[in-house]
C-alpha cells in the first residue's frame, strides 16, 4: 500500500510538472535573487576637467582637455566600471601667453609629431577594475583603478590610485596618471629613440589630471 501512494505521488509531480512546464530545476532557480543591477551615473562634463603636464629638459608645458562624455558604474555606492572619451581638438596650453606662440605649440601637440588630432580626434579611457585602499586616510586615495587608455587608435592597460565619492546620487573621481607617451607610438624628441638631444629632449611620460563629477541617470 505505501509503495503504491509513493507512486502515484510521483505520478502526480511529474503531472504538475508537465502540466506547468516548470522542473524543480527551474522552481530552485526562481528562489535565487538575482544580483543587483549597477547604476549609471553620467558624467557632467562642464563640471568635470582634465588637465595635462609634460616636462622636457629645460621646463615644461601645462594646459587642458575637454571630456566630450562619461559613464560610471555604481553598485551599492562603489564605482565598478566606467568609459570616458576625451575630444583631442580641444587641447589647449595655458602656460604660454603669447598668442602666435601659444598657437604654434597648440598646432605641433596636434600634428603627427604628437597625438594627430586630424585622423585620431578622441581618445578614451575604459575602467576595468577598481580595487579599495584599505584605511585610506579622507581626502586620499581610497581606489586603486586599471584600466585601459587609447590614443591615436593604440590600446595599453594603465593603473593609478583614485580618490572616489559616492553620494546623494552623485559621484566624483580624482586621479593624477602617469602616461608613456612612447607606448602610443609619439616619440617626438624622445631619448630613448633619438641621439644627440641634449637640452631639446622631452621626457617620455606626461601626467594627465582628471578630476570627474557624475550623476546618477537611472536607480
């Protein structure tokens, strides 16, 4: 007698099984919570700046950049990913005052020599990684971010400390990166590629300043 209630017991499960397409598979599946979505903040672009420093052996040059657009992934107040595109055609110098010089300073940085504005005129920067600094003091670092940046269509991955904030729906980033200018193919002047420089050498790494505000578009 049990082994026949046992059966139609059975009988019945795979029944209601068949009856409501689901398995018990699937009804576990159900139970599990999905993982909660990030959010996207938006990058405030008249809010946000990027500056540059380049050094060579007798001084050095400073100006900006302008972000054309940006995206930060959030997930329970912590920056996951994000993309930004820089717009190449805005550089501008701010250490030379002199208008014809200053132009023509402006105008070889976006010849071939260096970034090649004309045929490369964005350069971007993709988040793949942010990792926390453990007991970073306030107003320090607080991330540890990778990355990878393109320039004149060449790729390389780059990692830099960020000091991050997240609140009330808004997110701002600050971060000095060190980049090689070598790596994206602009060796203009570089000693490590032409002889006999001198005092004309420009040193191979430059330092790009972001300090970025977001705000979140979706909850």
């Amino acid at each position: 007698m049990k082994k026949t209630a046992i059966l139609v017991s059975f009988a019945a499960a795979l029944m209601l099984s068949a009856f409501t397409g689901t398995t018990h598979t699937e009804l576990s599946a159900t139970e599990v919570t999905a993982p909660a979505k990030s959010r996207t903040y938006t990058v405030e672009t008249n809010a946000s700046e990027v500056k540059w420093n380049a050094k060579k052996v007798t001084g050095e040059h400073y100006g900006a950049i302008s972000l054309k657009s940006g995206q930060l992934q959030v997930d329970k107040n912590r920056v996951t990913g994000g993309t930004f595109e820089i717009d190449m055609s805005s550089l501008t110098v701010e250490d030379i005052k002199d208008a014809g010089m200053n132009g023509k300073l402006v105008g070889h940085l976006k010849s071939d020599d260096f970034f090649g504005v004309d045929k490369h005129p964005s350069a971007t920067f993709v988040i793949t990684e942010t990792t926390p600094i453990a007991k970073a003091a306030v107003g320090q670092p607080n991330y540890n971010v990778k990355g990878n940046l393109t320039i004149k269509g060449i790729t390389n991955p780059v990692s830099f400390p960020a000091t991050i904030t997240v609140k009330d729906g808004v997110a701002t980033a600050k971060a000095d990166v060190t980049v090689d200018r070598t790596k994206f193919d602009i060796r203009y002047r570089s000693s490590n590629f032409f002889e006999n420089l001198g005092d004309k050498a420009i040193y191979d790494e430059f330092t790009v300043s972001f300090n970025v505000k977001a705000k979140q578009t979706n909850s």
